[in-house]
C-alpha cells in the first residue's frame, strides 16, 4: 500500500485538470450507482500501478487511500476481464476501462458488508466503457481541434510561402481546375479569384495559345507526370508577354494525382532575345550564301569544331563529317603544303589568310580563300576562328581579265592597223576640260605630228577655211543640245592638197556628268576622187551607149532628114515656077514658101534632137511632157521601124501630167526600150507589132510601157538584164538597160520587165508627176 500510495503523486501528474474532473464525476456516479464505500481509477505504467483518480462516500476531497488489491487490480488489466470478489464484511468489485491514449486501466470499488451481483457488475462495467467512449471522443474532439488549427496555420502558412514565391504561382486540382493562385498571379492578370476558378483560369491567355495550352494541360493531366508548355500570358493593361509553364503532381499511394502544383515563369525577354538571335542567324546564314562566304571555329578546349551552312555548301560535305583533317585531305595536293604551313603559323599567333585549291567530293575544284585568327582568354588560346570565301568566280573573272587585257591588247592593235588599212581614226573629247584623245590614225588624216601637244586650235587650222564656220557651228550646237552629229568637210595640208574627210560622233548624255564625245574622222580623199573619176567614166559610158543608140538610127535619121530636104527642094521649085510666070501668082508662091518654111522647121528639130542627145554636156532639169518625148522618139524611130516592117501602136494617154527631170536621157531610156523591142523581133516572120502606151498610175505618176510579141525574156536571165554588163546579145556591152535603170532611179522611178502574156515582152518605167508645172528650171 505504501508503493500505491507513493505513485499517486506520480499518476496525478499526468492528467489535466479537465480530465481529473471527469475521472472524479465518473467514481462518484459509480460509488452511487454500486452503493461502494471507495472506489479508485487505477493505470499501468513502467513503473508500476498508478491512482489516477479516487472517490468515497462521505467526502470526496478527504478521501484516504487504504490499502488495494493490487494483484486482482494487476489480473484485471492484465487480461481485460472484470472481477467481483465478494466477502463477509467487504467486497471488491475491479472493472477494466481503456483511454483514449491506450492507457490500461482498472476501476477499483470497495463495498462494505453486502453482496455484488452480476447486474451490478454489468452496470459498472457498462459505465466504465462509457466514460472511456466519452473521453476518447473528448480526445477525438481535442485532436480534431488541434488538427484544424495546425491545418488552418498550414494554410496560412502556404498562403504566405505562394505570395512570397517571386512568381505567378498556382495549385489546381486533380482534374484540371484551378483551385488557387498566388497574390502575383491575380496582380499580373488583372483576374480576380473568383473568375479564375475552375477553368476560368484560360482567359488569362493570348487567344491564339488557348487551344496550345489546353491540349498540353489536358495531355499532363492524362500522362500524371510533371511537364511544360510556352505560352503567352496577357498581363492586366493587355501587354501580352511569353512565359514558361512548369506543373508538378503531387501522387497518392494510389498513383494517381492528388493536387498540381504549377508556376509560370516570364520569359518574354528571353524569346525576344532568341528570335532577335534567330533572326541575326539567319541574317547572317543568308548574307554568308549570297556573298558565298562561310565562317568556321574549332573549340580548343573541347576539341569541337563547328561549322555555318554556308561553310558546308562550299567544301560540299555534311557538316557531322568536317573537320580540320576532312578538310586537309580536300585541299588540292598542289596546294597542301602551302596550306598547312598557313595554318601552322595561324596555331603560333599570325593572321591566317591563304587562298588555294579545294577539291569537292565529285571531283570539281574551288578555289577558296580562307581566314581566320586565334582567339585568347587570359594569354591563353582559346578557340580558334575564320571564314573561307568561295573565290571560284572571281579567280577564273580574274583569268578573263588578264585574258582580255591580253585580247584588248592585241585588238588595240590590230585597231590600229585597221584604221590605218581603212583610212578611219577615232578619238575622245571631253568638252569641259577641253581634254582630246585621238588614234594614231587621227595623227596621219590630220598631218600633225603625235609627239607634239594636241591642240583645239591646231585641229581648227586645218579644217578648210570654207568649211570651218559651217564644223564650228555644227560641233557648238551637239554639245549644247548633247546630241550626235555627223558632217562631211575639208582639211587644208600644208603643201596645198585637199583632203575630204567624214565626221561621225556619239553623245554620253547622262545629265548627272560631264558630257563625252566619241567620234571617228574616215579619210574620203581616195573615195572621192574615185567617185569623180567614176562619175566620170560612167558619163562617158552613157555617151557611148547613147552614140551607139543613136548610131543604130543613123539611116533613119538620114531618111528623116531626107524627107523635108526633098520636100524644100520640091516647094522651092515650086514657089519660082509661081513667080516665074508672066503674071506670078503670089498666093500660090507664098504658100510654097510657107511649106519650105515648114519643112525647114522640121529638119531643124530633127537635127537638135540629135545633137542633144550626142553632146557630152550637164543634162538641164526641166517640166517635161512625157507624151511629146514619146512623140519625138516615134519620130526619130518612124524609118528604123519601117525598115524592120513594125508596126508602131500609140495610145497616149492625154489626162497624163507633166513630170521633171531631163528630155535628152528620158529619151534615151525611149530609144533603147524600142531598139531593144525592135531588136527581139528579128526572126519574127511577120506580123512584127511594137506598143507604146502612157497612163496614169493614180495620181502619181505616169508608167510608159513598151510591149513586143518577139521572143519574149529567158527566164534566167530576166533576173539580170539590168546588171551591168551583162548582155543576151553576142555583140552587146550589156550596159544599154543598167543605164536605163539609172537613169530612172535618178528621176525617183523605176525600170521593170516581165514575159508577155500572149508572147513577147513588156518593158515599163514609172516616173513620179512633177509639184508643179510652173516651178523653175533647175541645174
């Protein structure tokens, strides 16, 4: 007894006030409830029994504790069962009773001098587990307290800890709803916390990432494992803002997610500072391709080397197999010394900077200049950098140049030979500065001497006196107006003599520059003097093609002339017969004389006809009736024809207007036409028919044609009888129809043949109508 009595202290010390409360109401229900004089809450500890409690019938407070059974207390709780002892003056009554702390314990209940029965004992042992139900739910409600207010500090405190965090943080529930957000969250999106729940969460979002970040959340929900997505985010003035989306589960024992826990970082400064990098590298990817320039780098450290697109597009390999040795075994191996010895003084500080070959896996050489520098941290090389430039087109542009220096050289040359074989030189002139370049050509033209200055005055001296106004104005008015000019004029030499000389220039006009002059002066002198002697020898073939003509009339002209001397004699006869009667007879003889007078007259025209047509002297422009020179020929050709038995047919067309030009040489044009018809009639039995015919061609000009139904034209050679000397004649000079052509052309018409239709020939020339009758006559 002495040991319980020493560990009451002991137990008292472990319960509260509230709950030594409770054990006392318990013992005083149960010392009522059982009629017991004492009874006591016993506990088990290390260190042995404990009174938790007592109670006694009189007073509670001055209750002594007497001696306890401490084996059936100990038997009790051992096995949880209940026991009654009863006796003659005293019995014992010792319930078991568990606490909330799984603490065992015994109710232990003194009766003094009376019987316990078994209803008794099922009463007490009845409320001794109903004050422990009462405790452990009074516990319960205590830990639940607790528990709340440790789960309301937690709260609070990852409240705080979401706040503080320096980011736009957020939890969300196991299917996908946003349950909160941090303060930041709320600030940055302007969205308040009840508009965010749920899926209200989505409006804070760029419209054109909703559709990406449901797809990503939906795809992290199903998948059950942390992930990311980018997207943007629009912060509350609508400024949208590109920030990196981390979530995180919290997993269950189930392996299922609880909770999400997420945080949105801004990288907005970031992503625009990628995409500046990325735009700067494909700047710089796009400025290497099109000035064919590639950049290279070989980390010293990590022995990596590195390569741009338009470096592997260069040395024609894939990037994964370039190195220093890949590209060595590529270098022409005329050029892999040189190479290597380049790039051995680079690794020892020099500037590389080497061009050579470069062989391409087809076999196709480059030729690659290349550069490069070490680069140092700390006196130490660090990495070492370049570029190969694809120099292929500029070598071989190179290769040309010299190619067409050579070439220009020798054209240069060959230049000059040309202009001094064709008498042409060229030259410069740059009016401004007054600066003149000339060919050695120019030099031999002009006389002057190319070891003496040249000058503007110098040129001038030797232009003609009489053309040096006419040059001089033409020069002034194509620089001021920067047009081109050209014009013919004369150089006076030093000993007398006259070169004709031809000027042609070509303006720079670029109003922005100075204007340029380049120009050619052709030496005319031996052309000119040629054409004299030409226009010389070509009168005089028209004079002997014209004797020759007229040589072919000669008997008619002789019977034309016969005719009125025959006739003058005969009225002259006639005239003295008249007078010399006794009385004369005056009418009679004075028409006699009219007739001589008449007959005269046409002899006379007879006579001119011909001698014009057999002088040698400038033809006169003038009106001419083309039907009058058809009417002269006709005249002359009347004996010719006759003699050849041809028969002449004349239609004159009389609406025909005058044209201009020379009597004498369309008369000759006639005459060869009609000799020419006469003539292709020679084996022509009978029926010899030559035509003459004029009419209008509109209102232009006037066609003369001459048809025959002789042999008609071989048709090979109608397609030369007007080239000059050509003839189907055995004896003709082939000149008679080329003349005739140019004689034509000269008066602005034309000179056709073609095959008559039903047999024979047609020969006809166009002559354009004169402007005017009244015009004046013209040398």
């Amino acid at each position: 007894m002495n040991d319980v009595s020493h560990t009451e202290a002991l137990g008292m010390s472990h319960i509260d006030a509230a709950e030594k409360h409770d054990m006392e109401q318990f013992l005083i229900s149960a010392l009522h409830a059982a009629g017991a004089d004492r009874t006591f809450i016993v506990t088990a500890g290390d260190g042995g029994l404990l009174v938790a409690a007592n109670a006694a019938a009189e007073d509670v407070s001055s209750v002594a504790v007497h001696e306890l059974d401490e084996i059936i207390i100990g038997e009790v709780i051992g096995s949880g069962k209940r026991r009654a002892i009863s006796g003659p003056h005293r019995s014992i009554v010792c319930v078991p009773i568990s606490f909330p702390d799984r603490t065992k314990a015994a109710v232990y209940l003194e009766i003094e001098g009376e019987q316990v029965s078994d209803r008794r004992l099922a009463n007490l042992e009845w409320m001794a587990s109903t004050f422990a139900t009462s405790l452990a739910k009074r516990k319960a409600d205590e830990d639940l307290r607790s528990l709340r207010e440790e789960a309301a500090s937690v709260v609070r405190e990852l409240r705080l800890n979401l706040d503080m965090i320096p980011a736009l943080t957020w939890i969300g529930g196991p299917d996908g709803e946003l349950e909160d957000a941090s303060r930041q969250w709320h600030e940055y999106t302007g969205i308040k916390r009840e508009d965010a729940l749920g899926m209200g969460f989505l409006a804070s979002f760029h419209p054109d990432d909703i559709q990406k970040v449901a797809a990503a959340w939906t795809e992290l929900l199903v998948a059950g494992k942390p992930g990311g997505v980018e997207a943007r985010i629009l912060r509350h003035d609508g400024e949208a803002r590109y920030f990196m989306l981390r979530a995180v589960p919290l997993v269950g024992d189930d392996g299922k997610a609880r909770k999400w826990y997420g945080i949105n970082t801004d990288i907005d400064d970031l992503k625009r500072a990628e995409f500046e990098l990325a735009k700067s590298q494909a700047v710089m990817a796009e400025a290497q391709r099109i000035i064919e320039t590639g950049s290279w780098s070989w980390d010293m450290m990590s022995d990596v080397f590195t390569c741009s697109a338009e470096c592997t597009n260069i040395v024609g390999l894939p990037s994964n197999e370039i190195t220093f040795e890949t590209l060595m075994e590529r270098v022409h191996p005329d050029d892999r010394e040189m190479v290597a010895e380049a790039h051995g003084r680079a690794l020892q500080g020099d500037e590389l900077n080497v061009k050579h070959r470069f062989v391409l896996p087809g076999g196709t050489v480059k030729f690659i200049h290349a550069r490069g520098r070490l680069i140092y941290e700390r006196s130490h090389p660090l990495a070492y950098i370049g570029t190969i430039v694809d120099v292929t087109d500029a070598r071989r542009a190179e290769e040309r140049i010299r190619s067409s220096l050579a070439e220009a050289q020798r054209a240069q040359a060959s230049l000059a030979e040309a202009q001094k074989l064709s008498h042409v030189g060229s030259f410069q002139l740059r009016p401004s500065t007054g600066e003149i370049i000339w060919s050695e050509e120019m030099y031999n033209i002009y006389g002057l001497d190319p070891a003496q200055p040249l000058t503007a005055e110098a040129i001038v001296e030797r232009t003609h006196p009489d053309d040096r106004e006419r040059i001089n104005a033409i020069h002034a008015t194509g620089i001021r107006d920067r047009r081109p000019w050209e014009a013919e004029h004369r150089l006076l030499m030093p000993d007398g003599s006259i070169r004709h000389v031809h000027c042609v220039t070509r303006m720079e006009t670029d109003p922005e520059e100075e204007p340029e002059v380049f120009g050619a002066i052709i030496d005319l002198t031996d052309r000119v003097n040629s054409e004299e002697a030409l226009r010389k020898a070509q009168a005089d073939v028209v004079r002997m093609n014209r004797l020759t003509a007229m040589g072919a009339v000669t008997v008619s002209i002789a019977h034309e002339m016969n005719q009125p001397l025959m006739a003058i004699v005969m009225n002259a006869a006639t005239c003295l017969s008249w007078l010399d009667r006794p009385e004369p007879d005056l009418d009679e003889a004075k028409m006699a004389a009219e007739r001589i007078v008449k007959e005269g007259k046409r002899a006379g025209d007879v006579l001119l006809n011909v001698r014009n047509m057999a002088r040698n002297s400038r033809p006169p422009i003038a009106i001419v009736h083309i039907n009058e020179v058809v009417a002269d020929v006709l005249t002359m050709m009347r004996s010719e024809l006759r003699s050849r038995q041809i028969n002449a047919s004349v239609s004159l067309s009389p609406t025909v207007n005058p044209v201009r030009g020379d009597k004498v040489q369309l008369q000759q044009v006639l005459l060869n036409l009609i000799l020419n018809a006469a003539e292709a009639m020679t084996g022509k039995e009978d029926g010899r028919i030559i035509s003459v015919i004029s009419e209008d061609r509109g209102s232009h000009s006037v066609v003369v044609r001459v048809e025959d139904n002789g042999s008609g034209l071989d048709p090979i050679a109608s397609e030369r009888i007007f080239e000059a000397f050509f003839s189907t004649k055995p004896e003709g000079t082939g000149m008679g129809l080329a003349i005739c052509r140019s004689i034509v052309e000269a008066h602005s018409g034309t000179l056709s043949a073609r095959p008559r239709a039903s047999g024979g020939s047609v020969f006809e020339f166009a002559i354009p109508y004169a402007r005017g009758a009244d015009e004046p006559e013209a040398a």
